[in-house]
C-alpha cells in the first residue's frame, strides 16, 4: 500500500529515504488522480522493498505541495536522494510511471 505522505513527514520519508520515492500529489474530488490512484497502489506492491511508493493529499498538505511548485493534479515526483530526478503531470499511463522509476534503480 502507498505510504501516505504529510506536510510533516515528507523530509524524514521522502527526501532522507534511501530508496527511490514516488510521490503521487492528488486529491479525493480529481477525477484523472482517481483514475492512476488504483496503478500507484499497484505500483507499491511490485516495488516493495525497492523503492516507496507515496501519495499525498494536496488539500490536507499544502505545504508540500508548494514546496515543489505542483500546480496540476495528478502530479507524480519521482525523488532521489532527496532530489527531483524526473516527474509526470496528468493521468498517464502505468508503463511510463515505472519506466521512469525503472530509470533511478
């Protein structure tokens, strides 16, 4: 299951993680994060122990969200070493999500 991400554990869950991070920006009332919110959670099975697999709730976390300048939802981040190594705007399909993770491996 994806980690749920907050505007207080981002730093210690994303940006000191010593995996690769994935981090789904959505919210409950988009339709298009509905619909790769289904492939995130797929994703968090078949990467376990590889990489995190998280989501954040751009309502509830403003903070976050800002700090990475995501106006759009679905926004995925995918982080390395505490850095932005790439990132996906809209709902797109589930072989490009893993084929830019597939990338930071």
């Amino acid at each position: 299951m994806a980690v749920e991400i907050t505007d207080a554990n981002f730093e210690e869950l994303v940006l000191k993680s010593d995996k690769p991070v994935v981090v789904d920006f959505g919210a409950a009332w988009c339709g298009p994060c509905r619909m790769i919110g289904p492939v995130i959670e797929e994703m968090a099975g078949e990467y376990e122990g590889k990489a995190v697999i998280a989501k954040v709730n751009v309502d509830e976390n403003p903070g976050v969200s800002a700090q990475f300048g995501v106006r759009n939802i679905p926004t995925v981040l995918f982080i390395k070493n505490g850095e932005v190594a790439d990132k996906s705007v809209g709902a797109v399909p589930k072989a490009q999500l893993t084929e830019k993770l597939d990338a930071l491996l």
